[in-house]
C-alpha cells in the first residue's frame, strides 16, 4: 500500500457509501452488525459475512468470490460466511441488468466488483487503525483480519476497527493490492462448501422444511402447449393426506401432507388434457423442417469479408450437415419450491438461478413488487441453465394461496425430463474452400432450428442476429470471408439456455467440419488447425499444450485412435484430445486430454473439476443424449433411458491449465463444446465414418 | 405402526403401508441428507444402509424396514468425521453436492467388506450411483484415501486440523 492519508482522501473525493444499499439485512442491530457495501458486513466480534450475487450449483464460484474478497481484504477466504440477498437489487444484477447464476459470469464477471468491494472496507479500516495508532496509513497492511502496523508490532482485529472505519466515507476508487502481494487466488483452495455436502447438513431446495409446509406433486399435460380440459376432485378426495388439488397453468398441484401421498394422488388423479394443435408434434417432422429451412435464400445473420465470390472460385469446395437433438438438464436435485403466499407478500424458498426471473414470476402470479417478495436461494443441485425459470415458483405460490400454508412443490425425474426446458434442436449446413495451399479461403455457415432469443421477452434477436443461437460459429477463427444465415423455427416447446448454450451445437458443427477440411487438404488435424492459428494466440496455445499432453507428434498407439477440436466459448479457449479404441463396433473412450486458457485461474482446482465434468457430461451427451418428440410428447423419462456417464464408463481425464495473459474467463460451460466434435474426429480416424447427427446412438445405431 | 432403529435411536412411525424408506425419512423423520433423485433405484441418490448392506431407499417400502437397523448420512460418522467424509473433504469430491450422501454410502459399504479395493472393484460398488457433474475420479481417489486412513486406523490425526484451511 503506497497511498498516504491525504492521497488516500483525495482519492475516495466526496462519494460516501456509494456502494451501500438500503438492504434488509441491515435492519438487525446496527451496533453490533454493520453493513460496508452491498457484499460486505462486519461485526464487532470479528465475523465477517459476504453477500454473494450468484447461486452455488456446483461450479466452486462461491469459494472462488471469497478468495477475491479474503485476498483483498486480509481474511482467510472460508472465515468469511456467505449469505445471498433476499430479493435480486442493483448491486446483484449484472447480465442484462438482471440477477442471474448464468454465462459462467460467476468470476469473470464478479471478479472487478467484488474486489472493489473488498478494498474499499479495507481501505477504511486501515484509515481507522491509521487514526487510532496515529501512524502514516502507507505503513500499515491487513493481514488474517486483523490492521497490521509492523514496525512497532501492534495488530487491531477488524472488529475492533469497524464502528470507526465504517463512520468514514468508502473511497469510490480504493487502491487495490498489486499482483505481487497475491497469496491466495492463483493457488488451490479447497472449497468451502464440501464439509456441509459429506454431512448431509447442505440445503437443497429440496430440503426445506418450513412450519406448517404440505407439499405438492404436479400432474401436468404431456403433450406440449396443452393445458386441462377436465378433472376430478372426488377422484383422490378420500385418499390419506390429501389437501387440495389447485389449477396452474397447464396442469395441477396436487398438495397433501407428505410428498409421498401427494405423488400417489396426482398420479391417480382421473384428468383429461383435450386435444392440442401440437399433438402430431415430432422429431421426424422437425427435422424436415430445419431442412427445407435450407432451401431458398436462408436470411442473413452476418457477412464479414467476401464469402460468396471467394466459395465461387475456389478450385476445392467442402459442404457437411450436422444436426444436433433437444437436451435436457438432468438436475439431479429436481425442479422443486416452496412458497408461502400470504395476502401482500410472499416468501419463497428455492434452487433458483435466475432470482430477477422469480420477481418477474412473482409480479406476473400475484401482482406483488419486489419488495412483496422475500427469496431465500438455497444450494442447487445442479442448475445448468434449468433453474433459470419461474414455472415452479408459479406453481408453488398458487398452491400456497390456494390452501393458505406454506407448500413445497416437487416434481418427480419424470416430470423433469418430460416437462422441460429444452436445448434447442439445430441443423447446420456449412461449406467452405481451400486454396491450393489448404488453406480456407472462405466460409458459409447456415444455421436452421430456433432462435430461443425470441422466446426471451427481455432479450431481444437483433437483425436476425440470435445471441442464444450464433456463439463459437460468429467468431470462428478460420477464415476473414465469412458468411452466417439463419433459418428461424418455432417450436412449441419451452427452450432454455442448457450448459454452453449455442456454443454445445456450433463447437461440435465447426470443429467436425474443420476435421473434414483438414481431411480434404490431406493435412494432419492439429497441423491444418496450427496453419489457421496465426492471429489467434490463445487457440494456438490450447492447441499447442493438448498436443504435447496427448503427444500428437507420435502415432498413436496400435488400436487406439485420436480426434481433436478447440472452441472458444465464454471468453475462455478450451483444446481436448480424444483418444478410443473400438469395441465390438463401439467407441470406448480412453482418454480425453484437456488444455483451457481462462485468463488467471482464481482457483485452479476448481477449473480442473469443471473440466472434468464438463468432458464427463459432453460425453453422455454425444454419445447417448437426446429427448425425441413422438406425439407431442417427450420420448424420454428416466435416467435408464437419458443415462449420464456411470464410474465405469469413466476415461482417463487429465487438465492443462495455459495462462497466457488474456483476461478472465469462463469455466463452467468452455470444456463442453469441444467434446462432441473431437469424440466424432477420433470415430473418424477409426471407422472413416463422419457423425453428422448427435447422439451417437442415433446416427450409428 | 413401524418401529426400526435409525442412527442406532430407536423410531416409530405411523405411515401408510407401501411408504418407501426415502420418504419416511425424509418427510416424517425430517433426515434430510438422504436425498430423492429418480424414485426407481436407478440413481442411488437415497442411498442408506439396510442392516449395514447399500439400498436405494425410493424403493423400500417401509414394512420391509420394521424391526431392523437404518443407518444414513446422518448417522454414518459422529460428526461428519467417518473416514470416508475426511477423505472426501481431502480430494474436495463434491461440485453440486446433491449426489454426494448415497455415494458416500455405498462407498462405506464398500469399504466396510473390502478395506483395499480396485478401481474395477470401485466401478462396481459405485457403478449405481449417478453424479451428474462428473466428480467419479475424485470419488474413486476419496474411497482409496479413506481405506487408507480406516486401515492405519488414524483416521482421528488425519481429520484433527480444519480442511478447510490447508492447502489442496
């Protein structure tokens, strides 16, 4: 720290706790708690709480958000407890001036804010004990949360500082730690959530327990954009336990005393559902229709350089089709809220993502304002992108209301797979040239499937240009003549981001194709991709980092075969090696070697666990994963039929992790897109067959 | 009315007959740790040990319980320091952590008949147990370090400073 006092309040100007917010948690007892931003509280006996902006499913960000702020303030990182806000408000919101867990912002994101955060308490903490000691401020440090002054050996805890630092104005821009005094993020850390996860003491949304809670099971109409012609109360009246059967949307809450007895009533419900318009709805039909989307002038998304004259004279034209199925989220903690509707309020109780969505949800059902609702977010088990959405929290405040108590609605795995919101369906016609050299010269990539940015009313598809359908194909590092299209398609079933969103269909359509290119221009995978590389450094460093792992430069082993990919995705750039043998016709999976650039690893432990299952995941879901339509209806039900990857499937994973100075990226969803393409790439040096349609399963048999 | 020995506490129930174990535990005796993932014996979510063997509690009906011993999350170690919960908190296992309680207890009844076991022999023991994030390597690392520990019989020293707090 350099800052004298006099810079120090020069610097800080006249901003007095711009940051601050009018919180609810600062209702408590402001002499022993007090509030020093929107994510930090102090009080006088040392505890030192956070108050985080996203959700914990899994990804570590939790751990990793403590790590920015204990190292900026001074505090081992698992000292600090964590709390979430109760209702989603500025500070919180940061995509599309929402509060959401998505876009693996949770570091990259949060990273800038919340070590603003951390220096600014620490900051006037170092002013006070400055004050107290009477000492120059640039001679003190904080240091495992106490005020250090080392040349005459004193230490204040934070605590006994806090009522004086927090009177002082917070400094708009606080001097921030330099890299060299960096002890904490760039090591591994273990997280501060796995002892409550071994014990059985976390709490899932499943897990509330609240006074007075029944609970609800859901019948709801399998088919698609349907809704309820007839039901029967009489039907489960008399069954133990039952309550109420209340009317949402498309369905039914049935409530009863125990969730066991509500699943039975709903299931013996008698109901009628009626006839739909999408009742012939299937995946045969749809694929036809992303087809005959190809035909005639496809609309344009973007045109960069001259793609079309330069696919017209090139000596050696290349065009493929790949089309990628519905996927679904497969949570294992399933779509579950509670909810307490009263008459001007309602506390809610749930594994939610998207806590703006919810009040929005709220504002919709009940007409209450954000300061009606009270939203505790529990932990989520698992949330890829599914528990973005309100139809839970809509169900679950109707059945409150309806029985006047607190119930915490379930659904069944059933329910979760059928009723979900899906990854959308996508074909995708790419055609490129080469030069003499082989190298590409141009490329036109045409996308047909739908846009789900136009199921999202507050984000908008501009010029035909579909954020949720374009990313990893937009910006592919190929060639500087590039041309996109895009077909739009509607279809009738509810969509959603799923982990890597468009990037889990175009990495696999654009590294696939790139393996076709490569195999037309008679040139080594990583060799061709090497060549394209010049202006991309980071691709070029994944690339170069996964070779040496997988130690491409040597044949492979007798029977074992090696497929490659890379896909920038979420600002991170993420190579893999695929390398199989095949098993009575089956790709068995050996090895997967991955190589990610995110910028700085706050905690590279937690990156290495993204990574491995992420390749876990992306192997489920190329070889097997799909949710066919038949009649309307999801044609998948359980995990025997939409089966994740099992311990003994497990291949070999190891991680490289490559910093070459870029800023921060994602780490939750880059290791997925380039496991499709580079499982296919490996099946073609095995077989000679190219996979053009996922799963695996469906395009081989 | 069903009486059986949870956590080595003797309980009572007085649930419909056909209830399965899961959602006695979960909905009357409020033992949250075991947890419900597909209710078909295919995910190994509801874990628990019957008489000390694995079963998936989403399909046990609740008369099959009667007059035997149930042992959870809950009950597996006192406090949270069973062997396999320090092994786990050591190799950091857990990403959403929903999974983790049946994975643990198939792990400890694994371990409780074979001390040393193999990755096939883990594979397995494990094979019924779904974790979703992919965590399977570092379970597989956890349940050798835990044999370990169980077998040198420190599993005491091993867990005595804060996990947290070192260093993976």
């Amino acid at each position: 720290m350099t800052l004298n006092r006099r810079q120090f309040l020069r610097s800080s100007g006249a901003v007095a706790l711009t940051v601050a917010i009018a919180a609810p948690w600062r209702a408590g007892n402001a002499s022993t708690s007090a509030t020093a931003n929107a994510y930090l509280r102090f009080d006088a006996s040392n505890r030192i709480t956070a108050i985080l902006p996203t959700s914990e499913m899994g990804q570590g960000t939790h751990t990793g958000q403590l790590m920015i702020l204990g190292e900026e303030l001074g505090v081992e990182p698992s000292s600090i407890a964590v709390e979430l806000p109760i209702r989603p408000s500025e500070p919180y919101r940061l995509f599309f001036g929402q509060m959401r867990s998505v876009g693996s912002y949770g570091i990259r994101a949060w990273h800038d804010p919340l070590r603003k955060a951390a220096a600014q308490a620490r900051s006037v903490l170092l002013l006070a004990a400055s004050d107290r000691w009477n000492v120059p401020l640039q001679e003190l440090d904080a240091v495992d949360g106490h005020v250090v002054h080392a040349s005459t050996n004193r230490r204040l805890a934070f605590g006994e500082l806090v009522e004086a630092a927090l009177a002082l104005p917070l400094p708009a821009d606080p001097p921030l730690r330099p890299a060299s005094e960096r002890r904490v993020t760039g090591r591994a850390l273990r997280r501060v959530d796995t002892p409550a996860k071994v014990d059985g003491t976390a709490v899932f949304g499943t897990d509330v327990d609240v006074p007075e809670m029944l609970h609800g099971a859901v019948r709801m109409n399998p088919v698609f954009g349907g809704a309820v012609s007839r039901y029967d109360v009489d039907s489960v009246a008399d069954l133990p336990g039952v309550e109420q059967v209340v009317p949402v949307p498309n369905g039914v809450v049935v409530v009863a005393d125990t969730w066991w007895r509500a699943k039975q009533a709903a299931d013996a419900l008698d109901i009628e559902f009626g006839e739909t318009p999408n009742d012939a709805l299937d995946s045969t039909r749809l694929s036809d229709a992303m087809r005959e989307g190809f035909d005639g002038e496809v609309p344009a998304v973007i045109r960069r350089g001259d793609a079309e004259s330069g696919l017209q004279d090139a000596s050696r034209k290349i065009e493929a089709t790949y089309e990628v199925p519905f996927l679904t989220h497969i949570c294992m903690e399933p779509i579950v809220c509670t909810a307490h509707t009263r008459k001007d309020h309602v506390e809610l109780w749930m594994p939610t993502q998207g806590q703006d969505i919810i009040r929005m949800t709220v504002e919709r059902v009940l007409g209450f304002g954000n300061e009606q609702m009270t939203l505790h977010t529990t932990y989520l088990g698992g949330g890829f992108g599914r528990k973005t959405h309100g139809e839970i929290a809509e169900q679950a405040m109707l059945a409150s209301r309806a029985v006047g108590r607190p119930v915490k609605v379930m659904w069944s795995r059933e329910d979760d797979i059928q009723q979900g919101y899906y990854r959308p369906i996508m074909m995708a016609r790419l055609r490129a040239s080469l030069n003499q050299q082989g190298r590409i010269t141009a490329m036109h990539a045409q996308l047909s499937g739908p846009q789900m940015g136009q199921t999202f009313e507050h984000i908008t598809v501009q010029n035909n240009n579909d954020m949720f359908s374009v990313a990893s194909l937009i910006d592919q590092p190929y060639t500087e003549n590039f041309a996109l299209d895009h077909r739009h398609l509607d279809v009738p079933m509810p969509l959603s981001p799923w982990r890597a969103v468009s990037s889990s269909q175009n990495g696999y359509f654009l590294e696939a194709f790139l393996d076709e290119l490569a195999h037309a221009a008679n040139q080594d995978p990583v060799a061709f991709r090497r060549a394209h590389y010049a202006n991309h450094p980071r691709h070029l460093a994944v690339l170069n980092r996964v070779a040496e792992m997988a130690r491409w430069d040597r044949p492979a082993p007798a029977g074992r075969y090696r497929g490659v990919a890379v896909v920038a995705s979420y600002g991170s750039v993420v190579a893999q090696v695929v390398t199989l043998r095949m098993v009575a016709d089956q790709p068995t999976v050996e090895q997967v070697h991955v190589a990610i650039d995110c910028g700085r690893a706050i905690n590279p432990d937690s990156v290495e666990a993204q990574m491995r299952g992420s390749v876990i995941e992306g192997l489920a879901v190329a070889l097997r994963h799909e949710v066919p339509i038949a009649d309307g209806r999801a044609q998948r039900s359980n995990f025997h039929d939409y089966a994740p990857l099992r311990i003994d499937e497990l291949p070999e994973i190891e991680v490289g992790i490559v910093d070459t100075g870029a800023p921060l990226g994602g780490v939750g969803e880059p290791g997925i897109p380039p496991v499709a393409p580079a499982l296919v790439n490996a099946i073609f040096q095995a077989t000679g067959e190219r996979i053009r349609r996922l799963p695996l399963s469906r395009a081989r048999g | 009315m069903v009486t059986f020995k949870l956590n080595n506490n003797p309980v009572q129930v007085d649930v419909d007959a056909g209830t399965p174990l899961l959602w006695v535990l979960r909905d009357s005796l409020k033992k949250f740790g075991t947890k419900y993932g597909c209710g078909r014996a295919l995910c190994g979510a509801c874990t628990v040990h019957l008489d000390g063997a694995p079963v998936r509690a989403c399909v046990v009906p609740i008369e099959a319980v009667a007059d035997r011993k149930v042992t959870t999350i809950e009950g597996l170690g006192e406090g949270g320091q069973h062997p396999l919960q320090a092994a786990w908190i050591a190799a950091d296992v857990p990403q959403c952590g929903y999974c983790q309680s049946g994975q643990i207890m198939s792990a400890a009844a694994l371990l409780a008949s074979n001390p040393d076991p193999r990755d096939p022999e883990i594979d397995v023991a494990m094979r019924g147990n779904i974790c979703r994030c992919g965590t399977y390597d570092r379970i597989r690392r956890a349940i050798k370090d835990a044999g370990q520990r169980m077998r040198a019989g420190r599993s005491g020293q091993a867990t005595a400073a804060d996990p947290r707090k070192s260093r993976a």
